[in-house]
C-alpha cells in the first residue's frame, strides 16, 4: 500500500456497548456446542470442566483488563504479545486468534441453520448460514456502532429466553439425569472424560477476551475496558452454571450429547416437542445464536485487520471503507472462508481447532502480562490486575492442560491445528518479517520501547504511511 492513508478506527463504544458485545458474542455457547462433550463426562464432569475454565477465564480476563488500558489497540492479543516478546510471537498469537475466530463463525452458523431446519424442516441448513454469513458482513461494514444497537436488542433477548428456561425448567429437574441412575457411571470418562470435556466447557465462555480488540473504537479505553471486559466475565460464569443444570436435569446427558439444538431438546425430553417453550427456544432462540455470530465476524475482522495495518497478512485486509471507517476486506474474504468450512466440516470437530487457537492466544496473553510487569514496571497502567502474579500463572497453566485435551477428544483434529501453526510459521520466515509495517501503532510503540524512551500510555489516531 502506497501513500498516506488514515487507519484510525471510529470510538463510539460505552462500558454498556463491551458488555453487550462481550455476552453476546459468548452467548450462543449456552444455546450449541457445550454439550457435545457430554458422552464423556455426565452432568458432574461437566460441570467440574465448566468450574475449571470458569476459573481459566475469569483470571483472565482480570489480565487482558490491565493489558487493554496500557495498550488500547485493534490487534489485542497480538498487539500484548508484540510488545512483550517480539514480533513473530506477536504474529503466532495473532495467528491463533485468526484462527479461533475464523473457525468459531461456521460453527455458529451450522448452529443457526441445525435451529432453523428444526422450525422448518424443509429449509436447508447451509443456505440458512449463507444468509446470516451476508447479513452480518453487510452490517458490520456499515458500522460498529450500528452493529451494538442491533446487538443489545439480540443479547436481551436470547438472556430474557434462558432466564425463561431456568424458571419453567428448575422445578423439572430429575436428580438420576445429573447424577445418573442405577447402574451408571456419575461421570463416564472418568478423568479423561472431564479432561475430553474442556474444549467444550470452554464454548461457554469462548471469545470474550476478544474486547480488546475493540479498544481503539472505544471512547475511553483506560476506564471503560476493564468494567466491560469483567462484568461481562461474570455474567457468564452464572449462565453456564444455570444452563449445564437445567438442560440436563431435564434430559439426561446421553440425549443432549449428540443435540445440534440441545436446550429445545432438553425441553421436548420433559415437556415434549409441541410444548410452547421448546417452540420458543427453537425460535427465539435463534437470536442468542445470531447475536455470537455477529460478534465473531467483528472479532476475526478486527484480528486481521491489526495484522494487515501492521504487515504480517497481506495489506488488502487493512483497506477501510472510505466513509464507514470499516475494514471491509477483513470482514468478507474470511466470511467466505467460513462458507465453505460449513459446507466441508463438522461443528464438533470445528470447535476443537477453535478452541486450539484459542488457547495459544490464552497462553501468550497470560505469559505478556508477567513479562511486561518485569519488562516495563513503568509501562502506564490505569488499571492493575489483582493477585499478581498468581492469576495469570494459574490461568496459563489450565490452558495448557486444555490445549491437549483436543488429543482426546479427535487425535486427527489435533494435528490439523498443529499443522497450521507449522505452516503459519513457514510464512512468517519466507514472507511475513520482510513486509513488517513499522509505522503500525502496534509497532510503533513497541520501537519506542526498544529505543528505550520512555512514554505513557500511547495515544491513537495518527495517520500511517503505508
């Protein structure tokens, strides 16, 4: 790219924007996916699966707080992991992010069709994708404000459904559906099964460390990311808890394991399938589902974005509307990627390289928040994650023992996310350290450290010359 071009992403976001974003991209892990776990573990290894990421994220998520307000760019993760350990861990974690998103928006979508052929049974699930995949991209093109306004409206309403489950479904619950009856195991796997069960158990909290990454668009960063960031954290850890319980006390886990619609299976199993809430679920809930999907696009937009202003991919992905201030390019070509993974693969098989990437990425924020508080003690931090250095120390290690439970779950699935951080790193060496932008904001404030001139907390907005 030649010539002077402004990067700077729009700031609209309010504290209440993040949490909307961060709950509703999450959300629909209560509504698909988390319980294809389940022919491992049962009602109580889940649970002791859903209890250790809980703890994984929560943790954190206090981390990715402070890391967000000393350095409030687009890239996030990647951008932490520049500035703490160099450019090709940088671009490695970024990678890992790319993929987890670009990966976790067909699942979504096979969920959002698998809902739509259970309401009607002649739509074809995959057209049904296509035309949330078209939807979205459009909207997110047109803004991100616009997108927060339709957001909220899609979280309240998906929240408002569960809710309505936890209140018809709790006085329903079968204790031998959570604690098996007569004869059957509490938690089949044993170990191996709630270790199986990780990748899943972390469906229900998966994406909301990607608020970072709206740091840019944010009005102000140093204050509103951390209220955003954790209040939306807590509100999960309740969700999953309930939503774990009710659909399987209502159920049994050996239905729900294989459900691509789960909680109105878990409703026709106790009420049957012409019962309103069931209906109810399968329609409205449709929104909890849509309301992710529309996050993970803003997610791997942003992602690849951060990555093209800074020249690891290619310096199309960072081309921005000229009057939406959106990155376009960054929004379509990895919709059209995901296209064709729903068309090709399996949802459970997709979460499992997912959440692979994802917990690179988990890794390398938590390893960025212990080297930048021993690298750069003075590095400008409004705010301060708590516990130092346990938290971050006790989250990186989880993830690490998550990131192998892949290997239990799909040994095949696990060396195809191998591979393509192999090849991802063959890039960086033949393509990507040529082609760094030093003039990216991501890169800029890390050449001011390695000048050793110290600054506060960077300022955005500068135009950059690529």
């Amino acid at each position: 790219m030649s010539g002077k071009q402004n990067l700077e992403l729009k700031k609209t976001l309010t504290p209440f924007n993040l949490w909307v974003i961060g709950v509703g991209i999450v959300i629909s892990g209560n509504y698909f996916g988390w319980n294809f776990g389940l022919s491992t573990s049962g009602y109580v290894g889940m649970l002791i699966a859903v209890g250790v990421m809980a703890v994984m994220y929560t943790f954190m998520a206090f981390g990715i707080s402070e890391l967000s307000t000393a350095l409030p760019f687009a890239g996030g993760p990647y951008s932490f992991a520049r500035r703490a350990m160099g450019p090709f861990v940088g671009f490695i974690t970024g990678v890992g992010v790319v993929l987890q998103y670009v990966i976790a928006a067909p699942v979504v979508a096979i969920g959002i069709g698998a809902y739509i052929n259970f309401l009607f049974p002649t739509v074809n699930p995959i057209v049904s994708a296509a035309v949330m995949y078209v939807f979205f991209m459009v909207i997110h093109i047109i803004g991100v404000k616009e997108y927060a306004r339709l957001e909220a409206i899609l979280v309240f309403i998906a929240l408002a459904l569960l809710v309505l489950m936890y209140f018809v479904g709790l006085p329903q619950i079968r204790v031998e559906n959570l604690f098996g009856g007569e004869g059957e195991a509490m938690i089949p796997g044993g170990i191996k099964g709630i270790w199986a069960a990780l990748p899943f158990a972390m469906w229900l909290f998966l994406a909301i460390e990607m608020l970072p990454m709206l740091s840019e668009e944010t009005r102000d960063a140093k204050k509103d990311m951390p209220k955003g960031i954790l209040s939306g954290m807590f509100t999960l850890v309740i969700l999953s808890v309930l939503t774990t319980t009710v659909a399987i006390g209502l159920s049994g886990f050996n239905q729900l394991s294989t459900a691509e619609d789960p909680l109105p299976a878990a409703i026709a199993a106790a009420y049957g399938n012409t019962y309103w809430l069931a209906q109810l679920l399968a329609s409205i809930g449709l929104v909890g589902l849509i309301a992710s999907f529309s996050g993970v696009i803003l997610a791997y937009s942003r992602q690849v974005f951060s990555l093209s202003r800074a020249g690891y991919l290619p310096a199309v992905f960072s081309k921005l509307h000229p009057t939406r201030r959106t990155p376009y390019m960054a929004i379509i070509i990895p919709g059209f990627i995901g296209l064709i993974l729903v068309a090709t693969f399996n949802p459970d098989d997709l979460i499992l390289i997912a959440t692979f990437g994802a917990l690179i990425s988990y890794i390398s924020m938590n390893l960025s928040l212990i080297i930048l508080r021993r690298k750069e003690p003075n590095l400008a931090r409004p705010y301060r994650a708590p516990l130092f250095p346990f938290m971050p120390i006790v989250s990186m290690v989880l993830a690490c023992i998550a990131l192998f439970a892949s290997f239990f779950a799909n040994l095949p699935f696990f060396f195809i996310s191998i591979t393509v951080f192999a090849v991802a790193i063959i890039y960086y060496f033949v393509w990507a350290r040529h082609n760094i932008n030093t003039d990216a904001p991501e890169e800029q404030f890390s050449h001011v450290e390695e000048l050793e001139i110290p600054v506060p907390a960077p300022e955005l907005g500068k135009e950059i010359v690529r």
